[in-house]
C-alpha cells in the first residue's frame, strides 16, 4: 500500500487474485467503495468478472509567490501543496462462459 499512496505506481498494472467474498473488503482497504464504482458484494455466481480500481494522481502545485504555506493551507490563496488521489472502480465481465 505503501507505494500506492505515495504514487510510485503510476502507469503501471497490479493485479491481485483474492478469495472472492474478501474482494469488497480489499477494495474498501484500497478505497474504492459503492461511491467510486465499486459494489459492496461481489456476486457468488459471477466467475469472469474482473474488478478494476484506477488511481489518478494529482500532483502537489507549486505555491503561488505571494502567498506562503500557512496562508496557503488555510484557503486564503496560493494551490496545495499536498497532492490528490482520485478513486474509479468497476467491474468489467470477461464473458467466459458462453
């Protein structure tokens, strides 16, 4: 997790096989819930389904010149320095069976 949250992971697939009923609960570890795409239950019947959580990374901004870091963090202008992760998930059918 630790390179996730740091964005040492951009650009690249990961791909974790997980026992099934556990894959809502490792999703909502990973952030990813019924607001960001993905279900709160993963159906027992469903076998070439895939789930795809996608993290897109916006990188700190560099303070405006006028401003400093506290006037910054309190709202009073000048961009965050701290960056933004953005969660999408879904889940895609494979279509295995016929």
């Amino acid at each position: 997790f630790h390179d996730i949250s740091m964005g040492q992971m951009c650009g690249k697939l990961i791909l974790i096989s997980w026992r099934q009923p556990d894959i809502p609960a490792l999703a909502r570890k990973l952030g990813c819930g019924p607001y960001e795409g993905c279900p709160t239950l993963y159906n027992p019947g469903a076998f070439d389904e895939a789930w795809q959580i996608k993290y897109v990374y916006d990188p700190p901004k560099t303070l405006a010149p006028e401003r400093d870091d506290v006037s910054a963090e309190r709202g009073k202008g000048g961009f965050s320095k701290h960056p933004k992760w953005t969660v999408f998930g879904n889940v895609v059918n494979l279509n295995f069976d016929p």
